[in-house]
C-alpha cells in the first residue's frame, strides 16, 4: 500500500505506512531507505513553496495550476 501511495504522490501517507512498518522490522534497511528517501522529497516540495516570495513568482505558479491537462 505505500508504494500505491508513494507512486500516487501521497508521500505523507506512504511515510506513516512505512514507518509503522519498521516498528514490526526495526533492521529493515530497505524501509529506512524508503523513509528517507520519501523526506527528501517532501523537503524539496517545501523548498519549492517557500521560495516563492515573490508576486511574480505566484502568478506564474497560478497559472500553471489553471493550465489546461488534456
């Protein structure tokens, strides 16, 4: 399931899983693998939002959000 999650984007959801996870494998080295490289991911997703300080920034980001996928 964390890997549903983690190719879905949901990496919050898929670092609770394998968390509790580890708690049952504390030597699993995959799982701490997994867990770290999850966080990383997260820390660049917030690098990303908390660059933004600019208006311009903004409005270039809101445009990609209203930005038509077909």
């Amino acid at each position: 399931m964390a890997r549903i999650y983690e190719r879905q984007g949901h990496t919050a959801d898929a670092i609770a899983i394998y968390s509790k996870l580890l708690k049952n494998e504390p030597d699993n080295f995959g799982l701490k693998k997994a867990i770290q490289r999850l966080r990383g991911k997260n820390m660049q997703k917030v690098a990303f939002f908390t660059a933004m300080y600019k208006k311009e920034q903004f409005q270039v980001f809101e445009k990609w959000l209203v930005k038509p996928w077909s």
